[in-house]
C-alpha cells in the first residue's frame, strides 16, 4: 500500500508535571534533564524560539514544585520518545502540590512558542489529585499577585476560557484522582470544573485503571481531530451503468465481511461515479462520489477522513486486505486484478495542535504514583502509536529497512507478500512494562506463567488474546489478564473485530519490543489466512514448508524458508502433520546451522487458563489476528501427533505469540 503525506504539520506537545522536592531550574547545569538534544529551545530567555523545519509532533516538559524543571521542547517519534521516556520514569514522588502554578506556567510557556504551520487545536490535560498548597506562596510561584487559592483559580479559568493561543481558544481537560489526605469533595470537584474549558471535559476517576483510559481516550482524541485519512481506489471503467460494487476491508468470506463500502456504478458519457454508497463499520461520509482521475480504462475515487464510528481513522493494517467485488446474480464475484499495493493509495493530511499535560507527582497519590507515570509514557505512546511517526512503514513493514530481533529468513504468507520472523516469542515483564523477544527460539517461560499479575517481575510469554496493553476497548487488554471470561477479550469491544481491525492497537506487535529496534508498529501478529498459506500452500524452492522436531532439547515445529536448500541439513517426515517431534533431533551445535539459513523454531510452550499452565513441551499454541466468533479465535496449533494452521480456542486461553515483520 502507497502511503503518501500531504500537508503534514507539526503537533507541538507541552508536558507540565509536578515534581519531586529539590528539582532544577531549567537554566540550572545540574539540571540532568537540561540538555542541548531539544531544538526548539525553552523560554527562559523571554524569546521565543524557532521551531526546527522537519514536521512532527513536538513534545515539552515541565515539571516543578518550587523550582520549575523541565526538558524543551523536541521532536517526538519512535526514535526520540525514550528520551521522554526516561525523563518521565526519572520523576519522584515529594510534597508540597504547585498545581495552579504548573497550569500557569504552562499557559505562558505556549504563548512564548511559535505558531505551528495549520494549528487547529490548542489543549491541555491537567491530572491531579486536586489540591493545592503551594502556588500562593511566594511572588516567583504567584507572579501576578493573586494572592488567595479562589483568586488564583479564577484567573486560570478566565485565561482557559477566554484567551487563546495563536487564534485558537483552549480545550483544556482535567482527570481527577481525589488523594488520601483532601477530604473536602466540593473542593475537589471545583478544581477540576475551574481547570477545564467544558463540564464534558471533566473526568472524576475512582482509580488508576480509569484514569489510564482516559489519558488514552484523550490522546486518541486529540490525534484524530488533527489527522485525515483519505482512501483513493481505482475501479475499471467497464463496468455496467448500475453494477453494484463492494470494497470489503477484512478476509472473511464473501457476503460474511464486517466492515466494507458498497456503492453503485453509474456511468454518463466519459465520467464515471459512485452512487447510493452505505458505510458499514465506517462513518457514514458521502453518499455519492465523482471520479477523480483517469489512468487508462481506469477511473479513481477517493473516499475523503474515512474513519471508524469512535472517530479514529482507518489503518494501513486495514487496507493491507482491501479488497473488490462485484454483485452477480450468483452472489459476489471476486475482481482478482484489484491490488492493493497498484489500486488503492492512503492519503492523510495533518494539520497541528498544541498540547499541554500536567500531572501531578505529589507523595499524596501514594502507590498510584507510578501507575501515573505509566499513564504519562502511555499517554506519550499513544500519539507516537497512532501517527505511526517515524516508524519506516509502520506495523506493515515494507521496504529495505529490516530490523532489530529478525530471523533473516523470508517467508511467503500470500501470493503477494513476504515477511521475516521474530528471533523469538514475544516476552513481556509487567513490574517493568516491558516487551522483548526471547534470546533464542527455543527458549520457553514454561510453568512460571502460571506467577502472571500486575505487579509480577518475572517474564511471561503466554497471552490471552488480543492483550497488547493498549486499552482498544476489550475489558481484558492487560498481558497480565486471567479472566476466563471470553467477553471479556473482545477487540475493540466487539466480537466480530480481528486485531488489525480499527485502530491495529489491540495487535501485540503495535507495542514498541526491547529488541526489536523499539519502536512502535514494525511487527504484527499473522492472519488465520496467513499461517494457512505458509504451512499449506506456499511454494518453496526445496519443496519443504515445515517439519516437527526437538531443537536443542526443546519439542516444537521448525518452519523452512521459501529458499530452503536441502543441502543444508536433513531433515526427516518433512510436511508431515502426524509426525512426532523426534524425527528430527537437533543439537545446538547444528542449530545454528539451521538458524543461519533462515529456519525459525515454534516451540511447544503449552498453554495458560487463569493461573494454571499446562503442557509445556506437549503442545504448541501460536496466537492468529483472526477471531472466529464471538467466543473463540484462529490459532496455530500442533502437538506430537497432529498439527493444523486452522484451529481455535477461547479467547482467553493464553497462548504463544509469534510476530513478523513485513518484507520485499
């Protein structure tokens, strides 16, 4: 798929916090975080700086109790976000709450930068436990003299509600957490009214889970009113006047697709159109459309800010499978000739916000401290997410870029589409919300995913499904879920969604894995088509697509690149589902042999119910982003006697998780 950006502006980010005791002044040199990487600059000189040329989000942070501290503004994308990363990770809890300070200076700290190229949208996100103790309590905290907490709150909320930055007036939000010591309710919810710009931007939380998904609700928000996503498509221009056509985004079968465009043909002459066109699983946009242009007997349409009902645009991931039909009197005749990658372009046009968070670090949120600074980073990682910046191609892969944790091996999973494998299953470390692949192939967790919780600092690599930890909608996102209720797995909150569906976010591979280049959309997980090909269909130049064996003494399946040379290395009972798994028996020592020619190793790492692990070594699961229904899921699935790319089970079973990435 052609990606193309139009337009593209830059969405400059302030992040105010409230810090720990004893922080730096910005223009301090002992200020760790005052560092010459931010180009943009800060403001404490009074000028206001120049904004680098290359267009992208701009991030800054503030943090503060008496003493401002704060990283400039820079650029943010996947390579650069570690940087805020670990400056968020880097904050610590102290008294004393300067929360109309932190809003205040971060109005002034706006105001002083200049204007992105088509800003449309100016907010700010103010997370608090909803006290204040401190910003009255000397003039360099209180510059303009206000004197009293009521007089000081006042004056932000005429600044929120009737000034703006560069023409464009604030949307400020508030997420209220209320702390152990402020007993006084209306207080509390005065400060998050006279701290928002709307009643409906007020967010009362009774914990940190709730407050997470609100920081993502917004964040996704605030993306989504800055970026358009266009779909261009080209039809042939021979159709009948009045042939009924169908642009299906999903692979279910024919008639059996949950989200797709369905228009009539009609043709006048030389000019071509779309009429009478229905949205389903989409935003109802225009009802009739023109052609656009003409590239020989073909004629383009573009779908213009296709998005889904909650607003968020389509995905490069749901385009990957756009497919073309056409109504007969039979049923629905697939146009084989369609191909994404030649018939369909993405465009999308962005244009800039200003963005403000300020969060409140104070020793008050006791144990949801950390979860808040987990809210920040997600919060971070979800603009990063949703814009796919800089990323080269995104969770779609592409191109020559390859990266960190493949197994340099190509394998067919279409007749059009090639991928590279993880060099492990994918890990994950809930004490530290940490993903990465295993060291080696066989490497399994074993029975101690049965230790799996939110605070666990062991590693897991058994997963219910579809629990990426981005909050997409499912009740059970978390990696750490043990819920045995299947509802409770739904993408997106619905049971006829496969994981690339919507947003993408609810794939494992949108997450930004250790080593794998961390960055955010390089991998993804592979369809219940895709796995079918590659056991089932594929055609390879030895002949040989898979075969059971017992590497480095773990039992498991081996996968055979498409340039597989038999040469290389024997192996027995080849593309044999019954086979057991000690037709093969490989050391190490020959292992990486086979490794070094590409060969990916699936091992047998059993499966999780609740807490319970059973069959480590008997049986193999390995996740697909398919659903089959509303109880159950596509998986690879193999022990010593059978194996099939066409099984499935309940949706919080957890399973393995095998990633790819995708290649020329």
């Amino acid at each position: 798929m052609q990606k193309s950006m139009k337009a593209i502006a830059a969405i400059m980010l302030m992040v105010a916090v409230v810090c720990a005791a004893g922080c730096t002044k910005p223009d301090d040199p002992n200020n760790p975080n005052n560092g010459g990487d931010d180009g943009g600059g800060g403001n404490s000189g009074g000028e206001t700086p120049t904004l680098p040329t290359e267009e992208g989000m701009y991030l800054g942070i503030i943090g503060f109790n008496e003493n401002l501290y704060q990283k400039d503004i820079s650029l943010l994308n996947s390579s650069t976000k570690p940087t805020f990363d670990a400056f968020i990770e880097n904050l610590s809890a102290a008294m004393g709450t300067g929360l109309y300070y932190a809003d205040y200076t971060a109005l002034k700290e706006l105001q002083s930068y200049a204007e992105p190229p088509k800003l449309n949208k100016v907010a700010m996100v103010t997370f608090t436990d909803g006290i204040d103790n401190v910003s009255t309590s000397n003039s360099q905290m209180d510059p303009e003299g206000y004197g009293s907490i009521s007089a000081y709150r006042s004056a932000l909320h005429y600044k929120i509600m009737s000034e703006n930055i560069h023409g464009q007036l604030i949307n400020a939000y508030t997420i209220g957490l209320r702390g152990n010591d402020f007993t006084d309710l209306n207080e509390f919810r005065t400060n998050l009214n006279m701290l928002a710009s709307s009643p409906n931007n007020v967010f009362e939380v009774t914990d940190m889970t709730e407050a997470l998904q609100r920081f993502k609700e917004i964040a996704e928000d605030l993306y989504s009113s800055t970026t358009t996503v266009n779909l261009k498509v080209k039809v042939p221009g021979g159709y009948d006047d009045g042939q009924v056509i169908r642009f299906p985004f999903d692979n279910s079968s024919a008639g059996n697709w949950a989200k797709y465009i369905e228009a009539t043909y009609k043709r006048n002459g030389d000019t071509r159109s779309l009429q009478d066109i229905s949205y389903h699983g989409f935003t109802q946009g225009s009802s009739n459309l023109t052609s656009v242009s003409q590239t020989g007997a073909y004629y383009w349409f573009e779908f213009e800010n296709l998005t889904y009902p909650n607003g968020s645009p389509i995905t490069q991931n749901d385009l990957n499978n756009l497919s073309l039909w056409k109504k007969t009197a039979t049923g629905w005749q697939h146009e084989t000739e369609f191909e994404p990658g030649s018939s369909s372009e993405v465009t999308e046009e962005k244009s800039s916000a200003m963005i403000m968070l300020v969060l409140d670090c104070t020793t008050s949120l006791g144990n949801d401290f950390v979860e808040m600074k987990k809210g920040a980073k997600r919060f971070v990682e979800t603009l990063v997410s949703s814009s796919g910046n800089g990323n080269g191609g995104g969770n779609n892969g592409g191109g020559s870029d390859v990266p960190e944790g493949i197994v340099n091996g190509k394998f067919s999973v279409s007749a059009n589409l090639k991928v590279y494998f993880s060099q492990g299953n994918l890990q994950y470390q809930a004490s530290a919300d940490k993903w990465r692949f295993a060291t080696h192939q066989y490497d399994v967790i074993g029975n101690d995913n049965g230790n799996i919780s939110e605070y666990n600092s062991g590693w897991i690599d058994l997963f219910g499904w579809g629990t990426s930890n981005f909050m997409h909608g499912a009740n059970c996102y978390q990696p750490w879920s043990t819920s045995q209720d299947y509802n409770d797995y739904l993408a997106y909150g619905s049971g006829t969604y496969h994981l690339y569906n919507d947003t993408g976010l609810a794939d494992w591979g949108t997450n930004a894995i250790s080593n794998g280049s961390n960055q955010t959309r390089i991998w993804r997980t592979l369809t219940k088509d895709e796995w079918i090909y590659l056991l089932q269909t594929r055609n390879t130049t030895s002949g040989l697509r898979y075969a059971k064996a017992q590497v480095a003494g773990k039992n498991g399946v081996i996968l055979l690149p498409d340039n597989w040379d038999t040469s290389t290395y024997t192996l027995q009972n080849a593309n044999s589902d019954n086979a057991s798994f000690d037709s093969n028996v490989i050391p190490s020592s020959d292992w990486n042999t086979l490794q070094s020619a590409g060969v990916v190793f699936l091992p047998a790492a059993g499966s999780r119910a609740g807490t319970s692990v059973s069959g480590v070594d008997a049986s193999g699961y390995y996740w697909s982003s398919s659903y089959q229904n509303d109880t159950y899921a596509y998986l690879f699935g193999f022990t010593n006697t059978n194996l099939s790319p066409l099984q499935s089970d309940f949706r919080y079973y957890g399973q393995s998780v095998r990633v790819v990435c995708e290649t020329e």
